[in-house]
C-alpha cells in the first residue's frame, strides 16, 4: 500500500463504477507501496554495508532522497494516522522499514563516516532529517509509537543515537542533542531495575565521546556556534544524563562541562561575536558562584566541593592562560567579574591572582600592549569592587614581582591605578613624617626613573617619559599626598647627583630627567594644601645640597642645571608661602656666596641667591636679601662692533673646535670660535644675525665671549644634524620613489625658501648655502647657518666659493658680490642634491640653449620638482625666479605629486599590489571553470577572431575563465601555452593595426602607442566599439591569468580612460553638436579660467614626460622660445619664431596662437602646447569613444572598475610591463628536475641564463610559458616555477618547450658554449609553441 493510501479519504459510500474505480486505483496503490516499502529494506542493507566496507558503491543521492521521503511520511503519519486495521498495519510496517532504514544511518554515522561540509548522505541535513524522523517515530502519541519504540529498544536505538550524535557535525549537534534528549525521556520513562540499568549501559556507552565532542567544537577558532547554543547543549545533555544518573552527579557533571566549555569559549573567533567571549566569562563566573554558593550551604560536591579544588581546576584546565594569549581585549578586560568572584569567594587571594597572571606575562612586555592594558584593567576593576586591603597587597605583590628590566607602560599605568585606589579608599600616609617610604608607588617610580635614565638605551626614552608623568602628574596631585612634595623633590634631586660609575652622557641625561621630576613637583606646591610642613619645606630641600668641598658630580654645565633647579625648587615653595629660617639662610648663604659648592663660579652661584630672594613671598624675600645689595647689569648689544667689544673674558671651554659642541644650562648649544685675523668674518656675520635674529629659520645667536685671543658665538645645538646628514638617510628610499621620504624632504625645502625670502627682504644675502650650512631642529624645522659670507644691504667681506653650489656668474667674476640670485641658485643646487642624489654634480650638468634647460637626471623625480629646478638653476641670473616667487610654486605643494601617483585615495597598500591581489583573487575564483569547446583560431588573424567575437560581452565565467585554444593547421589543443600564446599573439597584431598610432624615435627600438582616430583606422562607430572592448577585456583576461600584458600603451591612454585626464575641446562639446574651431577655442579659454595656469604648467610637464622619448625635444624648443622684457615698468611676455612654432602646430592650435594675440600673458603659451598635444595624441576623431569602450572592456562592464580606480595610468603600464627582467629575478620562477646527477649541466644553464640580455630574458620566458614578461611581483602567478628538465641522450636535440605543463626539456649539453648556443637557437625560433 503506498504512502497516500495510508492517509484517511473522505469516506464517502461509493457503488457500481465509482466502487471499481476506486478499488483500481487501491491495487495501484497497494503496489506502489510494497515497491516503497522493499526500496526501504534495500537501502537498509546498503547502509549497513556501507558501515561495514567503507569503499562499498551505492548511490547515495537515491540514498539521502528516501531519507527525506521517510521524514515527509512519518510526519504526514502524525498529523493524519489511519484508521482502518488494514491501513494501520500497513503504516505500522513501513514505520517499521524507516526505523530500521534510520538506525542503519545511525550506524553508518556512529562508525564516524560523516563527512563535514557534504549537502548529501554524509552531511548535515541528512544529520537532522534522520534524527528528527526517529524522534518522530519513537515519540509518536499514536498506537504506532509504542510498537516501534518496542522495535527502537530492541535495535539498541539509544546507543546508536548517541555514537551517532557524537559524530554529526556542528551546525546540527543542537538539534541531535535536543531529539537525544527527548528520545531517551521517553525511554526512560517507567524504567526500574534491570531496564534502567540497561538504559545506564546505553547512555554509559557514548557519554565520554559525546562530551569530548562537544568540547571539541567549543575549541574549534572556526566555530560558528555561540554560548547561548552551548549553554542549550548542556541543558540537553544534563537532561538526558538525568535519565540514568542520580541529580547531585548529573550537576557535577554539568558544572565541569560548563567549566570547561566557557574556558574554551573565551578564544577569539573570527567568524563569532566578540561579545560571545563576553558571554563565556559570564558563564564561568555564574557557574563558579552557584558552585561556591551550594559548597558552602548545599550538598557534597565531590571534587567540585571547595575553593581549593576549584583553584587546582583553574591551573589546571590553563585558564589563566587561555584567557591571556588568546582572548580578546574586551574579553579581557571582562574577566573582572571572574575575578571578584573568585576573591569574593575565597578561590584565590589577590596575591594568588597577580601571580597568577604574572605567570602568563601580564606584567612583562612580551605581551602585547592592548591586551596588557586589558588586562590591567581588569584588575583595577576587581580592586575597585574589592576592599582597600585587597589593592593593598595587589599593589604589593605587583611591585615584588616587577623588575625595572621587565615593567612596561601598562605595568607602570597599573601601578599607579592601584595607588590611586588605595588613596581614594581611605589610604592615610604618616603626617608626623616627611618621609616617602610608606606612600606606595612614589619610591617605586623614583627609583625606576634612575635606573631607567642610566641605561644607554634610546627605546626606553618613552617609557620612562610616561612613568614622570604618571608621577608627577597623576599621583602627586592627590590630595593626600601633598605632604611628600619637598620630600620629592628632595629625593629626585639627590639621585640625581648619584653618578657613582656613570658615563658622561648617563649621569647628563639622568640628572637632566630627575631634575625635572623635582621642578614638576614643587610646581605644585601652589596648589596644594600642605601647611604642616610649610616650615619644613626648605629644611627638607636642602637636604639634598652637597657639602662644601664636594667633588662635582657632573661637567660644569650639568652642575648649573642640577644647582639651577634646586634653586627653583626652593622658589616654588617659597613663592608658595613657605617660611626659610635663620638656619636655612645660612646655609645657602656660605654654599652659594661665601664659599660657592661644586666648583661653580661666585658669579653664578649668587645670581642663584638672588633669583631666590626675588622669587620668595615678602617676609622670606627680607630674610634672603637683608645681608646684601642688588646690582643688575644688563648687556646692550645695539650693533656688532659694540657686542664685540663688550664680550667678556671666560676660562676657554673644553673639547671646543670650530664647530664644537657642549652643554648649557637648558639643552644644548654649539660654540662657533674666530681667529685674530678673521675679525671681519666674525662681525659681518654678528650682523647678519642681528639683523634677522626675529626669523624662526635662522639661527639664533646666544652669546659671545673671548678666551686666549679667540672670539667665540654660541648658538642653540640642533638635535636634527645638517641637510647633508639626513639627506644620506633619507636618500636611498628618497631616489627610490618612496612617497613618504618626498613629502617630508618637500616639507623641509618649503621652510627653507620662506627662510631665504625673509632674510632677501631684510636686504641680507647668504653668500654660502650649501647643505652643510642647512641644520635641522630635533622635530626638522630647518634653520640657515653660517653668516660669514653674507652680505647686508649689498656690502660685505670677500668671499670664498663653495664648490658645485656657486652661481655660474660668481664663479666668472672674482669682483661679483653675492645676491639674491646667486643665492637662489645655490639652494637650488642644494636641493637637486636633497632630490636627485648626494653624488650630483650640478655644474657638470651642460645647459641646453636650444632647449633652455640643464641636463639633469630629474626623471624619476616628480614633473613639478623638476621645472622648479629647472628654474632656479637657470644660467642667465635674470631668468631665475625670486625666492618668493618660489615659495608660491606648485611644487612645494605635496598634493600635485600625491594626485599623479594615485596615493590620495587613503589607502595603506600599493595600489599597484592591491591591483595584483585583486587579479589573483579572480584568478583563484574562476580556476577550474573550463570552456568545453575549443576555441579555434588562425595564428595570423587571432585579433580579428577575437575582436569579432564580441569578446568585450561575453560573461564574466566565460572570459576569465580556462580556455581550450586550437591553432589552425597545427595540432594539439591546449589548456595553458596556447593560451598564453594566443595572448601575445592578439597584442602583437593589435600594435600592427591601424586602431592603434605608433610614435618613437627612430632607431631606438621603443614604441609606444596611442589610440588612432576612428576614420583613420576606417571603422565604424560600433565596430570601433566592439574593437576597444574587446581589447579592454583580453586586457583584464591577460592580468588576470599572467599578471601582466604584453602591451606598450602610453600610460596616458590609461588615464583617459580612467577619467584622470580631462576632456579638452572638441571632445568637450555638448552631444550632437558639430565641431566648430572657433567654438573651440572659446570653450578652451573658459577651461582656462576654470583650471588656472599652474593646472596646465603641470599637465604639460606631464605629457612632455610621457613623451620624452619622442616629441618632447620639439616642445622643449618652442618654450625656450619664449621672452620677456619690461615695457613702461611692466614685465611683457613675447615669442620669438612664431611663424615657425605655428607651422609646427595643429590648424587648431594654431588658430589659439594668433587669437592670443602678441603679448602672451601668464601660461597662455603652455595652454597652446598642451592643446596640441592633446589634439595630436589624446583626443578628437572619436578617441573618447573607444576610451569609454576600453573602460568598459577592461573593468568587465563596471563590475571589476575598483580594481583600477585607485592605479593611475604610469602605474597601469608599470603592472602590465611587469618587473625589469634581469637573471637575478629570472632564476629564482626555475626548479630543475632532476636535481642531482646533473650539478654540472644546472650550473653550465645558470651561468648561460646570467649572460642573457633584458631582450634574451623575454624570448626564453616567451618561449617556454607564451608570455615574455614576469608580474611586478617577480613571481609567476600562484607561485609556479618553471621546470627545466634534463633529458638523457639526444645531445644533438635543441632544448623543447611543453609550455601547457611549464617544462623545458634540455639534452644533458657537456659543454656550456654548446648550451648557450642551442638554448640561443631554439628561443629565436619564428613560431616558438611549434618546438613543443
């Protein structure tokens, strides 16, 4: 009987014929059932089969359709039961044939031959379909139930459930455990004695891998699952372990497996929520607590019953691990509540949970800063739920287990937040005592502090900055502590002076430091409430002064600093309202006047006294001041001679050369020294610097004096070095084109012309600037140095020149003076240098005249940059701009350079190599997706073949996809060298046809090619189209499957079709209108006021550079044409040769020229050329047209147009040239097979390949792959390596190429001239693919 006729009808009386119908249409039922019900017995046998013998064939599809036909009728069985006899007991057997059907699959399952991620027999629906349909079946209120969970019981139904479930895989383990559960409830109901024993046995049977399965999928990173969905599978589990388990062992059990699940769970996993791992924690506190809770008041919990055995379950089970290397920050941070329950509950102390954490190296650096910040707050969260006692002894158990080596920032940020807390708790210092001994974190930070400076190690610099601040501006401030300030500084100053085995620079830079921490700390005395110690507070101080006859801890000048700041320290106090006693007056009175300590000058030390005294609240000023008088003694310093002249006499300075350096008393400074007769020198360059001493640009002077006959200036030290040094720094990647290094170095320069305009308004000429005499500050900010040879209002002192940065009329007339010109020239000079290498020699470079310009290697250097150089470089000193006029130039602004290169689109990547992963990426997407009809092609008309087949329109699976390419009249169909070949064969002939124009110097052997005009290629609108379409998509094909493309366009075409180049009339005019010269024009010279002419200098240069190999000569000439001369006071620009220039202009252009009239104003000659060249090369004759189509090719429609938005057009042609072929990048894609036997013959092909030209490199790659070029990764796509492959004998063979398989096959060559010349032989072969 079949599945319909074991539902119900409707049951109406039927006779005569309606009656034999309908007992027709029951016998065919009837047999379609039996033939259902043997289908079912015979997919039983195949399964059970299939568990047995793995390699058994069945068809499985038939196999996973009957389960889901066994799913529809059992629940059809449900809804609607039979009942007549007959029917029933037909029902009643084929639940009897599913149930067996079902528990085959069941085994086969429980045999662990599931496989994850199958849709079929083996998978997850299949999974949920059968453990539903048995549910369903055993569960079913219905007669039927009863009688088949009879059958269940006697297959051992519960147990093949259980093996199976623990072999399903994740996605449908909720809803196994869920039906496992249900299925054993009603097992296990009424079960007493040996059946509930057996029901044990069963349960007992899968409970260990069940579990194990489920912590398997918690710990799982790819896990899908979330807690709530384990949290779900415990509840089922605990509930169908409750049907043979008693309740206190079923909540143990629960309460481990939830332990270890939320443990697991806490892992960061990229495909769930962070706020899982939140959950997770949650979880784990939740059950820690409950268990805690029924430890202490409930029943006995076995292992689980006290804190000490859920303290060795936590170092156990790794948590605290876990939680540190692979959590997330928030998950991290999260754990506070963990941590409050375990305090809380007695788990762990908090001296148990620092170490604890320490252990896994919360505290060291090792870990990374974010999760030891997340951390760290974590624990300052627990403490700031927790007693004061508890941030007490975490603070004292961190501070035991931190070593100054081994502490961090976050450590240091830790320390001081656990301070904090304690104070905010209550935390009281002794008030009877000055001492710093009990106030926590205080000592700590000072003494790392001292230890920190000492250590020569500049990556510490930072970090010890931050634990100052952390001091003196977050701890310090506390109200609490306002009674340890002098103590403070006391002590800070005191180590300070500790140099006890120190170098130099150590014992300077740690007093410098200390001595800081000091002045910070008694600049808070003004703000704070400290009367008790008011009194004390200078008596506290000068504890720290040394005796008298004490040895200098320091060189002189750090001995001033560290004495100048505790003078400033006693004056924050005493400003403050501090009283000084008659005691502490002497004291300072017979170290600072009567005998001076330290070896310091009198002079010094009592100006100290009196800065004192000044500083001091009224009635301790008196009490300073009453045993002396006040004698100021201001220096003038009007003019030079005068300051010359008063320069006092001073012991001469240690280690002091002419460009020596030594301390002062805030930061360093240089000491610059003149002999007897270099006087002038020196005044003409104390009055440069008088008289621009307001420029932040120029050195300032600091002061002069004179020992043993010399005149010495001191200037500020500049951390920064000169030009020269950071140009050898910042010079490689500079001239590698690295954008950073550009900007930066721009950035400087800019500064630089400011400052030589300021000191040209100010009527004074350098005379010397070279980048020697450019020096930096510690943040770069230039500053000119090195006055000697200045001039001030025209007169100065007789020069020397400075090679290779002297102006050419400097050099040709030993009379001449320097000026504004020349200096201009000289910076100049030095920022060719800064730009285009340290080693040019800029006089070297011969000026042009034809051209008008120098010869200098400006190349790779930005367009703009470049005619900057040009003019200031100029040979004519009446030609070159003035130093404000540069300051205005477009060069100087970085977002020129910025937009030419592609990089104002924010991203971090090359776009060049954001390009190349995207073309891999949809190389790996379309692998393996294979036209199955060949492509036939003949090897001459491979262009048209494709160009006619409306490729450009073809789906994205079709074009990118694997091709199967024939080649009329040869044999063979290929899947990988054919297709390559085909490639370069569509862009060899697309050079040779007339869609393309073709430019180049002659002999030169380099084209480059621009789009023709439509009429002269004689195409059609749509064929034009299709044509560019076309060649758009085999573009895109070629870089996705090769990564570049055997194509020599102009990069220009590439911004045109990119939209980078903006339409320049006629392309511009509205659709459907006609083309009108003089309507162009018009639209041109809006254009103009539009786009300005900075827009258009820039925008020649640029095309100028793209063309340099072929018209740019031309061009440069008609430039150089231009003159200039003042006519009633005003600057006329003229043209010489105009007859000429228009001739070899285009009619429009030229049209341009005469509408402009004589006088060309501003760019107004730029904008005629660019036009020109736009005309020539770029646009009209429906170039645009086939730009749009190109566009549309090479972006599949618009689909793929992100791949190129961000490349601009030099950076297209540079990813389809590929990388430069050298052997050094050749040998590296080749892997030689055999490797060993033929050592001799690898090395004889090594050294051959090395002697191969940049052309022969091409020919070999083009001859064993089909395509000539490499990727600009160096690499063949995906990593393949190209074989070459030693075959024995036939030494009389050329070398063959099997270019679908990658293989070379060489004979075994025992010479390696005979290699060299064969290897020659075969790759200059006409048709290479033929050899193979």
């Amino acid at each position: 009987m079949g599945l319909a006729a074991l539902i119900p009808g409707s049951g109406a009386d039927e006779s005569g014929p309606a009656l034999r119908v309908r007992q027709a249409a029951a016998h065919a039922r009837a047999a379609v059932g039996e033939e259902e019900v043997r289908e079912f017995v015979n997919a039983e046998a195949q399964l059970r089969a299939l568990a047995v013998h793995p390699d058994y064939h069945t068809d499985e599809d038939r196999l996973f359709q009957l389960l889901s036909i066994a799913s529809t009728a059992v629940v059809d069985l449900e809804r609607s039961p039979p009942e007549e006899s007959r029917a029933l007991d037909e029902a009643q057997r084929l639940l009897s044939k599913i149930l067996g059907f079902c528990t085959a699959w069941l085994r086969l399952a429980g045999t662990g031959r599931l496989v994850e991620g199958l849709d079929g027999l083996r998978g997850c629906i299949a999974s949920e379909l059968v453990f539903q349909t048995v549910a369903a079946v055993v569960t079913s209120e219905s007669g039927l139930g009863a009688s088949m969970l009879l059958a269940f019981q006697e297959l051992e139904g519960l147990s093949l459930m259980g093996k199976a479930a623990c072999n399903v895989e994740e996605a449908a383990l909720v809803l196994a455990l869920r039906k496992l559960r249900v299925v054993a409830a009603r097992c296990g109901a009424g079960r007493q004695g040996s059946s509930a024993e057996s029901m044990m046995r069963s349960i007992e049977s899968f409970r260990g891998n069940l579990l194990e399965r489920v912590q398997l999928f918690a710990g799982r990173r790819e896990r899908r699952l979330g807690v709530p969905q384990f949290k779900e599978i415990v509840g089922d589990i605990a509930g169908l372990l409750g049907e043979a388990y008693p309740s206190n062992q079923v909540f143990e059990m629960m309460c481990l497996l939830s332990m270890q699940l939320s443990v697991a769970l806490i892992t960061y996993c990229p495909d769930v929520p962070d706020a899982d791992s939140l959950e997770a924690v949650e979880w784990l506190a939740s059950v820690l607590r409950t268990l805690l809770d029924k430890g202490g008041a409930g029943p006995h919990l076995g292992l689980l019953s006290s804190p000490g055995a859920l303290r060795e379950w936590l170092e156990d089970s790794g948590f605290w691990k876990r939680l540190v290397t692979q959590a997330s920050c928030r998950a991290q941070q999260h754990a506070h509540q963990l941590m409050t329950v375990l305090l809380s509950g007695g788990v762990l102390s908090s001296s148990d949970l620092v170490v604890a954490l320490a252990k896994e190296g919360v505290l060291s650096r090792a870990l990374p800063p974010s999760c030891r910040a997340a951390l760290h707050g974590a624990l300052l969260t627990t403490a700031s739920n927790s007693e004061m006692e508890v941030a007490l002894d975490m603070f004292s158990e961190v501070c035991s287990l931190l070593g100054f080596a081994d502490i961090s920032s976050e450590g240091i940020h830790l320390l001081t937040r656990l301070n904090l807390r304690a104070l905010d708790a209550g935390y009281l210092l002794n008030s009877a005592s000055a001492s710093i001994d009990g106030s926590l974190a205080v000592p700590f930070l000072l003494q790392y502090l001292q230890w920190g400076y000492r250590q020569d190690s500049a990556d510490l610099l930072g970090q010890l900055d931050f634990a100052s601040r952390c001091l003196t501006r977050v701890l310090l401030p506390h109200p609490n502590l306002a009674i340890l300030l002098p103590a403070v500084a006391a002590q800070a100053l005191s180590s300070a002076s500790e140099t006890g085995g120190l170098s130099r620079q150590a014992a300077a830079r740690c007093n410098r430091a200390l001595c800081a921490v000091a002045l910070d700390a008694a600049a808070l005395a003004p703000s704070m409430d400290y009367s008790q110690l008011q009194m004390a507070s200078p008596a506290v101080l000068l504890q720290a002064m040394p005796r008298v006859g004490s040895a200098p801890p320091f060189d002189f000048e750090n001995t001033e600093y560290w004495l100048t700041s505790l003078v400033d320290c006693l004056s924050a106090f005493l400003s403050a309202g501090a009283d000084i006693g008659s005691r502490e007056v002497g004291l300072l009175w017979s170290r600072l006047v009567v005998r001076p300590i330290l070896g310091l000058p009198a002079s010094f030390t009592a100006g100290q006294y009196f800065k004192l005294a000044f500083l001091a609240q009224p009635a301790a000023a008196a009490t300073l001041l009453a045993p002396f008088l006040a004698a100021p003694n201001p220096r003038a310093s009007e003019d030079a001679e005068a300051l010359l002249e008063r320069a006092e006499m001073r012991p001469k300075p240690g280690e002091v050369s002419p460009l020596g350096a030594r301390s002062l008393r805030r930061g360093k400074a240089v000491v610059k020294s003149y002999g007897k007769d270099e006087k002038e020198l020196c005044l003409q360059e104390l009055r440069a610097l008088l008289k621009l001493k307001t420029q932040q640009h120029v050195i300032q002077l600091l002061d002069v004096f004179k020992s043993e006959g010399l005149i010495y200036l001191e200037f500020p030290f500049c951390a920064g070095g000169s030009m020269h040094q950071w140009c050898q720094k910042v010079g490689p990647p500079l001239l590698r084109g690295d954008p950073d290094a550009f900007v930066r170095c721009l950035a400087i320069w800019r500064q630089i012309w400011q400052a030589l305009s300021y000191i040209h308004l100010e009527l004074v000429c350098h005379g010397d600037l070279t980048l020697d005499n450019m020096l930096l500050t510690a943040d770069h900010h230039p500053v000119l140095t090195d006055f000697r040879c200045s001039t001030v209002a025209g007169h100065g002192p007789r020069r020397s020149l400075t090679p290779d940065y002297a102006a050419p009329e400097l050099e040709a007339d030993a009379a001449a003076v320097p000026s504004e010109a020349s200096d201009v020239y000289s910076t100049g000079a030095a920022m060719a240098k800064a730009f285009l290498g340290l080693d040019l020699d800029v006089a070297s470079c011969p000026y042009h005249p034809t051209r008008g310009q120098r010869s200098l290697p400006d190349e790779r250097t930005d367009v703009d940059l470049a005619d900057l150089l040009q003019h200031v470089l100029a040979e004519n000193p009446i030609a070159r701009p003035s130093a404000a006029s540069v300051c205005s130039h477009r060069a100087l602004d970085p977002s020129g350079f910025l937009r030419r290169r592609g990089l104002l689109t924010g991203q971090k990547r090359s776009p060049s190599q954001a390009f190349l992963d995207a073309a891999e990426a949809l190389r790996e997407e379309y692998r393996g997706r294979r036209m199955e009809d060949p492509l036939m092609f003949s090897r001459e008309a491979v262009f048209d073949a494709i160009a006619s087949s409306k490729v450009g329109e073809w789906r994205e699976d079709a074009l990118l996809g694997e091709w199967r390419v024939m080649l009329n009249e040869e044999s063979g169909v290929d899947g990988g060298g054919l297709r390559r070949e085909v490639v370069s064969l569509f862009f060899e002939q697309l050079e040779s046809s007339s869609l393309v124009m073709r430019t180049g110097m002659e002999g030169s052997g380099v084209t480059t090619l621009f789009l023709n005009e439509r009429q002269r290629a004689d195409r059609s609108p749509q064929q034009w189209r299709q044509s560019w379409t076309a060649v758009g998509a085999m573009l895109l094909r070629a870089l996705v499957h090769f990564g570049n493309a055997p194509l020599a366009f102009s990069s220009a075409v590439f911004d045109c079709a990119l939209g980078r180049i903006c339409r320049m009339p006629p392309d511009d005019a509205p659709a459907g209108e006609e083309e009108d010269v003089q309507g162009s024009i018009e639209r041109l010279l809006k254009l103009r006021e539009e786009k300005g002419d900075d827009w258009a200098r820039s925008e020649l240069l640029d095309l100028l550079r793209r063309l340099r190999r072929e018209k740019e000569a031309g061009y440069r000439w008609m430039l150089a044409q231009r003159t200039q001369e003042e006519r009633n006071g005003l600057s006329v620009n003229g043209l010489e040769s105009r007859e000429t220039i228009a001739a070899m202009l285009e009619p429009q252009s030229s049209l341009f020229l005469q509408r402009l009239g004589p006088e060309l104003q501003g760019a107004a000659l730029e904008w005629v050329l660019l036009w020109d060249l736009y005309l020539k090369f770029l646009g009209g004759g429906d170039r645009w047209l086939a730009y749009d189509a190109l566009a549309e090719g090479f972006s599949a429609h618009g689909r793929r147009l992100e791949m190129w938005q961000a490349l601009t057009g030099v950076q297209v042609v540079e990813t389809l040239e590929g990388v430069e072929l050298t052997a050094a990048v050749v040998l590296p894609n080749l892997e030689f097979k055999p490797g060993y036997g033929y050592e001799t013959q690898i090395q004889y092909f090594r050294n051959v390949i090395e002697t191969f030209s940049a052309e022969e490199l091409s020919m070999f790659l083009r001859f064993s792959t089909g395509i000539g070029r490499l990727p600009a990764s160096q690499r063949f796509p995906a990593g393949q390596k190209l074989s070459i492959r030693f075959m024995p004998d036939h030494l009389e063979h050329l070398p063959s190429a099997h270019t679908c398989f990658w293989v070379v096959d060489v004979p075994p060559y025992e010479d390696q001239e005979d290699l060299a010349q064969k290897l020659r032989l075969a790759i200059a072969a006409p048709q290479p693919f033929a050899l193979s």
